[in-house]
C-alpha cells in the first residue's frame, strides 16, 4: 500500500514510519525543505531496516496545492506534523500551521478521494469539564480563555478533522498525552527526559498523561486496520505526578532522584517575572509562563476508550527505559 506521513522526522512519526514500514507499505514522507532527517535514518538503523520502500517529497502543509501534488495517489494519510511552541507570542504563528495545514490535509484527502487519514491530536484539544474524575473524550471544551496558543491550535485543527468526517472522510483520531520516545535529542519531550541525565533535585507538584510513542503508532494502525473511524481516542499509559515520572528517568540513567518540591508560590513568582517579560514581547529564555502552568496543573486522563478496543499500553518506566537505551546506543556510537 502505498502511504502518506507528515511530521516523520517528529518522534510520534518516527515510531509510526518504522511500524507502516514493517507493515510492508511504500512511505512517501513529506517533510520540509530544512528539516533535519538524521533522525529518520537513526531510526531505521536502530531498528534494521532499509530507505528502499521510503520516498521524501519537500514541501510545506501551509501549501495545498504543492501538498494536493505531493498526495496523489496514496491510499491512507498519517498527519503526524505539529508545530509545538507554549510561547504566548507565536499564537497567531501555532493556530496557522497547525490548524490550517490540517484543513490543507483534509481538503486534499477528500479532492483526491484518500480512503482514509489518521490525525495525531494532543491532550492539548480535549474538553475541562472533569466527568467521574477524569478528563475523558466527552469532557466538555467550555471556553478558550486561559489555553495556551497551543491547545487552541490543536483544538481547531481537530475541528477540522470532525469537519472533514461530516463531508465523507474515513478519520481516526487520536489525543496522545506527553509523549515518550526516541527522536531529535534535545528537542520537544525528549528535553524533558534527557534533563535527568546527570540526577534531579527538585520537582514540580504536577502530574500529567504519559505514553510511549510506539503505542500511538501501534493503536492507530490497528485502528486504521480496523476502522475506528467514531469518536476520538485518548493514548494514556498511565497518569503520573511529576516527582513519579521523573522518578522513572533518573531509575533509567542510573542518576539522582528528585526529593524536594517545588513550591507552587515560588513557582509563581517565577511565573509574573516571565509574563512581565512576554507583555513586552522579550522571551530569552528556554522556558514560558504557560510551561508553569503545566507543570503545576493535575491532570488525570481516563484512557477507557482505548483499552475498551481491546489495546494494551506498555508501562511508562519500560518506554523510557526504551529511550533511554536508544539514546546510550546513539550517543556511544
């Protein structure tokens, strides 16, 4: 079969090209004029196979009628692209790549007649209102307001999708929670992980969804198999605290474990100092006022309608233990 990916060289991606190849498909993967590649050929290396069945195609989602081009005769659509920034300045910048180029995949889906196109949403688009304890795929979205520019792009980019459904395409969705995986080290959640290198000492009060990026690849080719084409599906191994999660990264290096928390008003503070600087447009630093907010926010996904289709998640410390002996491999070579 011959399959379309964007955001290949991303971690969920990477993970979901390694299994369509396996899988026997020819991968056209769309990827960006600059776009950094090595990790594409890291992963096929890691995982013993060959560029014979792949082909790259350069282009951009913001463009339809390069990407319409670059579609044409593929028979399933894996959307795997995001930008991901929690930068407030570059709202306007996330709400167009991320939710335009999804209207761009999904009008050239439905022009050209694809069977079917898997989206790779977030936790980021799901609803606030908490039902029986949790945040489900029911949970209602009541406002914009307090979302980070993010979550919003996210959010309206699944609308399209839902759109795209309501005019006749076959599409399986996906809300992964924070991903855990090989990938650009350095980069995206791999930061986070790899930041417990050398031991942690402190820890924020949070907690959070987590999953393994081979589960989001394994759940949505069994559901584009199998056409899990209804509702959306939230990919959550397990929910952590923050002190639990990172726990689990310095077990993996063999590093000190973090035992002192963060106070939430220190935290604050720290907060004010960043949004004074983002009201006068100045952001230096790694870190954002909306990186706070998460990192002090509970949020506990129901992953029920997942493991209802009969899917099994590997446990969050063994994906990051997969990681972390990818990232040793690499860095030793």
């Amino acid at each position: 079969m011959q399959v379309f990916i964007t955001g290949a060289t991303g971690i969920v991606g990477s993970h979901m090209l390694i299994r369509l190849l396996r899988a026997g498909n020819n991968v056209r993967v769309f990827v960006r004029e600059n776009s950094n590649r090595q990790v594409i050929k890291n992963a096929l290396d890691y995982n013993g196979l060959s560029h014979e069945r792949l082909e790259y195609v350069v282009g951009d989602i913001s463009d339809p009628y390069g990407l319409k081009s670059a579609m044409a005769d593929c028979e399933e659509v894996y959307h795997c692209a995001a930008m991901v920034s929690f930068d407030p300045l570059l709202t306007n910048r996330l709400v167009e790549v991320n939710a335009g180029g999804t209207a761009n995949i999904v009008n050239a889906c439905l022009e050209l007649g694809v069977q079917r196109l898997c989206y790779i949403s977030s936790t980021a688009a799901i609803g606030d209102v908490w039902v029986d304890g949790y945040l489900t795929e029911q949970s209602a979205w009541t406002t914009d307001k307090g979302r980070s520019g993010y979550s919003l792009s996210k959010r309206y980019a699944e609308l399209e999708v839902w759109r795209g459904r309501e005019e006749g395409l076959n599409a399986l969705i996906v809300n992964p929670g924070l991903v855990v995986g090989a990938g650009n080290w350095g980069e995206s959640s791999t930061t986070i992980i790899l930041s417990c290198e050398n031991g942690m000492t402190f820890y924020p009060s949070g907690s959070n969804g987590f999953v393994g990026a081979d589960d989001i690849a394994r759940f949505c080719l069994e559901g584009m198999e199998k056409a899990w084409f209804n509702g959306s599906y939230l990919l959550i191994a397990e929910n952590l605290s923050f002190k639990e999660f990172f726990g689990h990264c310095t077990d993996a290096f063999g590093s000190r474990t973090p035992k002192i928390g963060i106070p939430k008003s220190l935290a604050k503070v720290g907060q004010l100092l960043l949004m004074m600087l983002e009201a006068l447009r100045i952001n230096f630093l790694s870190i954002t006022s909306q990186n706070i907010d998460s990192a002090y926010r509970t949020s506990v996904y129901s992953n029920e309608q997942a493991v209802a289709m009969g899917f099994e998640f590997m446990p969050v410390k063994s994906a990051i233990k997969k990681m972390v002996d990818q990232y040793k491999k690499e860095k030793a070579s």
